[in-house]
C-alpha cells in the first residue's frame, strides 16, 4: 500500500531532476547539473493524457519528451487526481531504449472491480513484458502483488521446462493469469521459441490481496491455437 504526498499539476510538469522534492526525481540527476543538463531540463515537454475515472479518482499518464534520441515518451508518471485537484503519483517508468514501449494506462475490470494496468515493453530481443495493477482501496492505491500466482504456476512446470515471460498474460475479465512454457530439452534458454504448452492460474482479488487458485498445465497448448498431435 502506498500513499504518495499530494501535489498540484504543475509539481511534476518539469523534468523530474527538477522536482524541489529529491526523493520524487526516481532517476539519475546530474549534481551539480551542468549548463547543458540545466538547458535540457529546461526543454521538457509533457503530455497529459486521461486513462480513466474510479469513483471520484481520476488517473493520468503524465508522459515527458526531451532530446532527439529518439521520439519518446522517455518517461512515464501515472498520477491519480484526488479531491482539491491533487495530484498523487503511484508509478513512475523510463523508456530506456527507442525500442521501448510504454503503453497507454488503461482501467480494466476484474468482477466487480476497476483495476489499473500500467504496461511497459522493454523493446528487447525477449520483449519482456513489465505489467503493474493497482486497485483504489479506502482512497488509497494499492499495488497488487502478483507473486503468489506467479508461485502457483511454477510449482506445476515439469521438470525440464521453463516458464516464458514474454508470454504472460492476465485475463481480468476471466480472472486467469496464464504464461508458456519451453523445453523439455538439453538447452532451455531465453532465446528459445515459446511456446511448448502453458500454464493457468485462476485467482481472485479480495481487500488489495491476489489470492490463486489451483494451477493447472496444459502440455498441447501453443500460442496459434492449434493442438499438437
């Protein structure tokens, strides 16, 4: 559970080297900054952008662009509008490559609840996939914590294969977490093609806390949905 200081809108609209708060910059600061790293924090743009409403929270991407390495956004604040138009910031991501993804926030729905998928793609050989859910709980955003799933699925791989994480993906409106597995085989590595079946995990969110349900593996899966004879 997190509860970040309040701030208005214009607190994180500055590079966040700039920031009069040193424990919000969450990135590497130049210290003492240069006339050249002043000048590129001068140069900051940001896009706000709506992901969707909880009740009376309103949440945002506060995206931030600087440079011509490439496009951007470099860097991601997700921020939740409270009463007095307050801004609390829950998450902050950087876009470390021109290849990076950082996807829009969304609100989904899990049952009865609003959850919050923040999504990043980190543009790699692998693309691995870094997801990050939060539920509004009694005013306050709480991070789910996904491990016990994570744990459920892993104790059904057999031995020999692997879990494949470029090949996760959460199901909310089924309430399923699923991954693809690799192997068996004498060489299981990243660089392996997934996938040789897959895993399912049924789970449900009570109070902030993920609980799993059985696991379950299923060796004739494979992502084109055709079964292997």
């Amino acid at each position: 559970m997190d509860s970040p200081p309040a701030h208005d809108l214009e607190y994180f609209k500055v590079h966040p080297c700039s920031r009069s708060d040193k424990k919000d910059r969450f990135t590497y600061c130049e210290e003492p900054p240069s006339k050249e790293e002043l000048q590129r924090r001068a140069g900051t743009r940001t896009n706000l952008r709506v992901a969707g409403k909880i009740c009376d929270f309103i949440i945002y991407d506060l995206e931030y662009f600087w440079g011509d390495e490439y496009p951007g956004p470099h860097m991601r604040s997700v921020l939740v509008e409270t009463a007095g138009h307050e801004f609390h910031e829950i998450l902050f991501q950087e876009s470390s490559v021109s290849l990076s993804t950082l996807f829009p926030t969304e609100i989904v729905k899990a049952g009865e609840q609003h959850v919050i998928k923040v999504k990043y793609d980190d543009g790699g050989m692998y693309h691995a996939i870094d997801e990050h859910y939060f539920v509004m709980l009694d005013g306050v955003a709480v991070l789910l914590d996904f491990d016990p799933v994570i744990r459920a699925a892993e104790e059904v791989v057999p031995s020999g294969m692997t879990t494949y994480q470029p090949a996760t993906h959460f199901d909310f409106a089924s309430l399923i977490y699923s991954i693809g597995t690799e192997g068996p085989g004498p060489i299981v590595s990243a660089k392996t093609a997934c996938c040789e079946g897959r895993v399912a995990v049924p789970f449900r969110i009570e109070k902030g806390l993920v609980v799993a349900g059985e696991a379950v593996f299923d060796p004739d899966w494979n992502p084109f949905g055709a079964r292997r004879r």
